[in-house]
C-alpha cells in the first residue's frame, strides 16, 4: 500500500493511513453503527418523550411554537454600535 500519509508523508509498505473524522462518521452510518436523518430523529425525540414527558409542551399543555428567527439587521446594527462605541 502506498499513497500520503495523514501528515503529508509517504507511507511505507505494511503501514496504514489514519482516516479523516468524516470518513470515520460516514463509516459507521453506513454500516449501520450510528443512524442519522429525519426518521433517527424522530424516533429518538419519540424515546425521549415516552421517558420523560413532554419536555416541550407549555404550561397549559399545548406544544410550544418555536421561536422566530432573529432581525439579523436589528442583530448586525446592535453589534456593529457597540464595537464603534468602545473605539470612541
């Protein structure tokens, strides 16, 4: 086997070369180690609820709405006021 090594080098006869976290990852998905996507969520937001209730139901016991994206603008100007006022 020959080929780069996971520094740059060359791998000698005999040696292997470290994989990278992504193919590690996309290793164990596709043999079944660890599942990932939408139905996995699902499921496991299922489990979670079965154990310990519904964590994201409001007081009332209706299911809470998520919250609205943030006003980037709004966010941006905030920021950018605050780093002008500490240079003044």
């Amino acid at each position: 086997m020959s080929g780069r090594g996971s520094l740059g080098g060359q791998l000698r006869q005999g040696q292997i070369r470290a994989l990278s976290d992504s193919e590690r990852i996309l290793g164990q998905i596709e043999r079944g180690e660890v599942r990932a996507g939408p139905s996995a969520a699902r499921e496991i937001a299922a489990r979670h609820q079965k154990a310990y209730g519904d964590v994201w139901a409001t007081p009332d016991g209706r299911a809470a709405k998520p919250d609205p994206p943030p006003d980037l603008t709004s966010l941006f100007n905030a920021a950018l006021t605050s780093v002008l006022k500490e240079r003044a």
